[in-house]
C-alpha cells in the first residue's frame, strides 16, 4: 500500500489488511480521503496508474500550497487511484496540478480561505471525448465516471499532498459540494462560438484543463427567446452584493445552456459583445453592499475606480474579457451562473499525453 505523506521523492510504503472495510477504516483515521469510500492505492494499481504518462514517477510537477508538499507524479497516480481514475486520466490531473500552482491562481488563498471556494475543472479538446467527460446533460451533477473521480482526485492532491485539511489549514465556514468533485467538458459541439481553449490561444485540436476557482452555482431558469430580456436576466443575477467578484474585481463565469446559446446567436451576439453586454448591465451601485464591505472595495479597487461613493456603479470584473462563457448542458431553458473568488485568475493547460 502507498502511503501519503512521506517527505521523500518516493511515496512510503506500508502494510494493510485485505478487507476492505478495515483499508477505508484506515484511510477515515488517517485523514487520507474525503469522506467517501475510497480505492486502495496498492503497489500494482499504483503502477497501472503510471502507466497512463511517460513521465518518471520521482518528477515533481509542483509544490502544492498551503503546506508545499511535494506533487511527484506518483503522488499524484496515488491520489488517482484513491479517487477512482482510470489510467488515461492522469496526464488530465498532471495538467490540472500544473495549473493550480500557477502566480494568477492563488492557490494559497484558495486554499486556506472561510470562503466556500471549489477548484473547477474544465476539459476541452479531444481529450474529454477520449475520456468521455460529460458536457451535456447534468454535466455539473452525478452520473459520469471521468467528471466524478477527475474532479475528485484533483481535492485529493490538493487535500494529501498540500496539506488542506478541513479544520486545518483548509479554513472553510461551511465550504461546497463541489469540493468533493467539480470538473466538466464544454460542449463545443453545442456552442456558435469559439470553444474556451482557443479563445485562449490553443488549437482546437488541442485538449486543455482550465482551473477555475468556483465558489458555488446558481441555476438561472429564463423561458425568455428575446437576446435583450435573456441579457438583462443574467446580468442582475450576477448583481451579487456579498460577492467577492465586485469586491476585487473578479472574474465570474457563466455556464450557457445550448438553448440560450442559440438565442444569442440568432441575434447577431459574438462572445466578446455579450461579455461586454453582459459587464455593463451588470454594473452595481456601491449602496448595495454593507458600509463595511464598502470599505474592502475602496482597499481593493480604489486605485482602479477612483473614489468610491454609495452611488459609485462597481463593475463585477475589471473589464468585460474577464467574464467567461462557455456553452455546456443539455436542452432546456436553464443556464448557470458561477461567481469567483475574487482574489483568482483561471489558468489554462494543455494536456501532454
């Protein structure tokens, strides 16, 4: 059995029972999982792991914050296996690890806050069809195999190797279900616009993992079919003012279903124009927040804003680019909105078989 912990480049090795029930025993005491069953990271299921990248397994991909525990790729094929991947998933996590580590992503921050912040993974090219990672019907809940464990051993690494324990070092008030599992597939199929990796510079043949630093999901149900009425729908559901977003100027992401998609593009909407749409009709007056909250956004955006009256209209990011769009779920009149954490950029990775 590979254990989790060890300071060394290899993993530690120990003895464990057989029984399955008393190996998940273990691993509660341990503090080694997240609260589900897990998979016993054996020698032979930890090299079937390996197998999936021709990378050594003493390489390490990152330092994982907030404790810098050293990610290994065995370390990360162990976190795999406890989570359920198959194989071809773990150049997908190497990428993610890659990218969580990454200045613009804060993972520090992410991971030590009282918010309730979830690391989103959002996969793109042909590697989510490879891996069949959903992204059309109930994409965002249960059901897939590949969303569930990738989402899943990604908060294992983050949790094992960089030291986030709940109660510990991972500070969450109340925390997410998304921090059990929180990946995706865009449905590129589904979308009139360009797909999110090559709006950010890869080649649509290229498979990605974008990190996103998700603090929960909020249905937005609108049978409206006028571009405008579906505009305004969104953008005061983004006016949030508890929100993190306007307080730092963040970076808020939108899940469009393929049916509101459709009704944008047949009003003429590039992607840049609805986010620009999307930027200024979601601008907030100040007098909304709390006098207190008030005070964090003249600390934090008053250099950016000037001075910050009751009546100051906050945009919810520092400019329009900085809201994402991407098209995925099945038919019906529903889309998602997903606000940041604020003090956080998404990174994008590609995938190296």
């Amino acid at each position: 059995m590979s254990g989790q912990r060890s300071s060394s480049a290899a993993a530690a090795r120990f003895e464990a029972p057989d029984d399955l029930e008393a190996i998940n025993r273990l691993y509660r005491e341990k503090r080694w999982g997240d609260g589900l069953p897990v998979i016993p990271p054996t020698v032979e299921r930890v090299e079937r792991m390996l197998g999936g990248t021709p990378r050594g397994r003493d390489e390490v991909v990152a330092r994982i914050a907030p404790g810098f525990g050293a990610a290994t790729v065995e370390r990360i094929a162990i976190n795999a296996v406890l989570a359920g991947c198959d194989p071809e998933a773990l150049p997908v996590l190497i990428a993610a690890t890659e990218a969580v580590v990454a200045p613009e992503f804060n993972l520090q921050g992410i991971q030590a806050t009282t918010n309730p912040v979830a690391v989103w993974l959002i996969i793109n090219g042909p590697a989510a069809k490879s891996l069949d990672v959903n992204g059309t019907f109930n994409c965002l809940g249960q059901g897939t195999w590949s969303n569930a464990t990738i989402g899943r051993a990604l908060r294992l690494v983050l949790q094992n190797i960089g030291g986030a324990l709940p109660g510990e070092m991972d500070r969450a008030t109340q925390g997410q279900p998304g921090k059990y599992s929180f990946c995706c597939a865009e449905n590129e199929e589904a979308s009139p616009w360009e797909p999110l990796h090559v709006e950010r510079g890869h080649a649509r043949g290229a498979s990605t993992v974008t990190v996103v630093g998700a603090e929960g999901n909020l249905n937005m149900n609108t049978h409206t079919k006028d571009a405008g009425e579906l505009v305004r729908a969104f953008a005061e559901t983004i006016q949030h003012p508890p929100c993190n977003d306007y307080c730092h100027g963040g970076e808020p992401w939108i899940v469009i279903g393929p049916e509101h998609a459709e009704i944008f593009h047949r009003a003429g909407l590039s992607k840049a124009e609805l986010k620009r749409e999307l930027w200024e009709h979601s601008k907030m007056p100040a007098a909304r927040m709390t006098d207190r909250d008030i005070l964090r956004v003249r600390d934090s955006r008053g250099a950016e804003l000037g001075e910050i009256r009751p009546d100051t209209l906050l945009p919810v990011s520092h400019r329009p680019e900085d809201i994402y769009l991407i098209v995925a779920g099945g038919p019906g009149t529903h889309s998602t909105y997903i606000p940041s954490f604020g003090n956080t950029q998404s990174v994008t990775r590609a995938i190296v078989s």
